[in-house]
C-alpha cells in the first residue's frame, strides 16, 4: 500500500525574491488574496515562527490546525497538520531565477498509513489548489507598487 503522496506546482514571478518572500510569509493576510482560503486564524502570535500553529479553513476540506516545523526566511517555509492516519506536509518554497524573476514553489505530501487512499480522493484538488495558490500569489506580488 503507498504510504506517500505528493503534489506539487512552480511558477516564475518576475520579481526578486525580496518582493515575493514577504507576501509568502504573510500567510495571515492569505484569505484577502488567495482563492483557496477562507479563513486563517493564528493559535498565538501572528509571525510566521517554527512551532507556531494556524487554524485553516479551506472551501472542500475539513479545519486543519498547521505547525510551522521549518523556516529559513526568504527561502522556504514547511508546515503540516496532522489527523489520525495521516500527516499532511506544505512546503513554500522560493528560488532566484535573477535580480528580477523568483521561482516559487508550492509542494503538498501525504504521509501515513491512510496517504494513498487521501492522495487518490484529494489528488486532483489538491493539484489545482497549488495551481490557484501560486497563480494568486503572482497576481498579488505584480500588483504592489514599485518601491
């Protein structure tokens, strides 16, 4: 039985990784941008630290409480949540193409006894709420003023 299952999508932002980092990491603001949340409440403070917790609400999925187990700021952020059976791991993750463009890369894996049953109903959802999320962030981080 697979015990694993990822999914991931990239997107080329023509911005440095400086303009795209703090829209990222701003994961409180996410539900005035993102499509594919609706509600993002932190369990404490706000700033995006290993070890914080975020009570999330998707559209077509269950509340989901996600801790930040690894951070290195203007690089990536990884986080996961966790349901019997189940562990559920995102990681956001930011590349520089050069001076102007960002790789972002947004992955979802499923791991546990219950991953391959999850990874098979959730698959196709789970692909296009990576593509929404990144499409979104683009969107957001090519709409802020030049500074």
């Amino acid at each position: 039985m697979l015990r694993m299952a990822s999914f991931q999508s990239s997107i080329s932002i023509k911005a440095p990784p400086e303009r795209v980092w703090p829209v990222l990491s701003d994961v409180v603001r996410w539900p005035h941008w993102m499509p594919t949340v609706t509600s993002l409440e932190p369990l404490g403070s706000g700033n995006l630290e290993v070890g914080n917790q975020y009570r999330i609400s998707q559209p077509k999925l269950r509340t989901a409480i996600w801790t930040v187990t690894g951070l290195v700021p203007n690089q990536f952020f990884i986080w996961e949540s966790r349901l019997p059976g189940i562990r559920v791991i995102g990681n956001h993750k930011i590349e520089p193409v050069s001076a102007k463009e960002t790789t972002v890369i947004l992955s979802v894996e499923f791991k546990g006894l219950l991953a391959g049953l999850v990874g098979v109903l959730y698959g196709k959802l789970t692909r296009d709420y990576l593509r929404q999320e990144a499409e979104a962030l683009k969107l957001k981080v090519l709409s802020l003023p030049m500074n």
